[in-house]
C-alpha cells in the first residue's frame, strides 16, 4: 500500500480498478483547513491524463508495471511480432496497442514491453534513436533567415519536420518521447 504522502513522479498505483502513473504531484498546505496532494495522473492502458486532489493519508494498492526487452521482429497486417531475447518466445501485439513512439522503431531493434497482470497495454521505445531520411524536398539557398522546418518521410515510414539543410539519405537522431528532430548523426 502507498499514501498520496508518499506520491513521487513515476509511482504506480490502483484506483477504482484503474491502474495509474504519477505524472505530476504537488503538496498544498492552505492557511486554512486540511493539506492535501494536487496531482495529475495518467491512466496506463487507456493514456487518459487527469487532475485530482487527494487526502494526503489516503491509501491505495500499488501496481507494479512490468517491462520486458524484447526484439521487434516483423508484423503479419495488424499483428506485430516481438521475440524475447531470453527466452525466443514470439508475442504477437495488435497494432492498437503499440503506441506513437512505435512509428520509429525498424525491424530488430529492442523495446520494451509494457504489461500488466500479463495483460500488455504498450511498448516503450529506446528514447532517442538513428534513423535515415529517405524522402524530403530539397532546401532553398538562401531561405534559413528564421529556424525554418521542412517535412521528411523517415525509413520507418513515419514523418517529421526537419531544419532546411537535411537531405534525403542523411541520417539524424530523433527523439521517439516528442517526436521531434534532435541532430545530425
């Protein structure tokens, strides 16, 4: 069991059969009446992100979420496929369930596998990864007074914005959390 008094970011817990991630949590002792705990917590299966304030000496079950590393190694239509480096066990994970950083993983790369209860709900990709340009237009001389962006079609398929002086075949690391460009590779 943990209190809201004990809430830090990242923390797990079950509510109302819900199961729930600390994303955010604030102290708040008013001049007046009871202290309580503000946080905003982000349900783990469905992603939906609440605010909500609890009594600091409320009780609720831990919930403990567990990640596999496993290897992605191809999809059948809707189904993805990923090995367990250990074991070579292959776990089939519908498309719904993979998740936007998804989108940046290639063939053979390691994520990991988010479960509950046996019940897997998403995966987690490397947080910064290398992947080639394979289709962008070309950038024009002379047009980078401002920090202009262009957008490029990755070799996973997936598209994001790029600064004018990156071409097709250049590789570039992004950053699967925000999606965004971070350098040159």
């Amino acid at each position: 069991m943990i209190t809201a008094g004990e809430f830090r970011n990242g923390v797990t817990f079950e509510e109302d059969g819900k199961v729930l991630q600390v994303v955010e949590f604030q102290h708040v002792k008013p001049g007046k009446g009871a202290a309580f705990v503000r946080t905003k917590t982000k349900n783990v299966i469905t992603g939906a992100v609440t605010e909500t304030s609890y009594n600091p000496t409320a009780k609720f079950p831990r919930a403990y979420i567990e990640r596999r590393e496993m290897q992605y190694s191809y999809n059948d239509g809707e189904l993805y496929y990923f090995m367990d480096t250990e074991t070579y066990e292959q776990v089939p994970i519908h498309e719904k369930d993979l998740g936007d950083s998804f989108k940046f993983v290639k063939e053979n790369e390691l994520v990991k596998i988010l479960s509950y209860k046996g019940n897997v709900f998403g995966i987690e990709a490397p947080n910064f990864v290398v992947l080639e340009v394979t289709h962008t237009e070309p950038g024009v001389k002379g047009n980078t007074a401002t920090n202009t962006l262009k957008p490029a079609v990755l070799e996973t398929g997936a598209e994001i914005r790029v600064p004018l002086f990156i071409n097709e075949g250049d590789m570039i690391r992004i950053d699967t959390r925000t999606g965004e460009y971070m350098e040159r590779a």
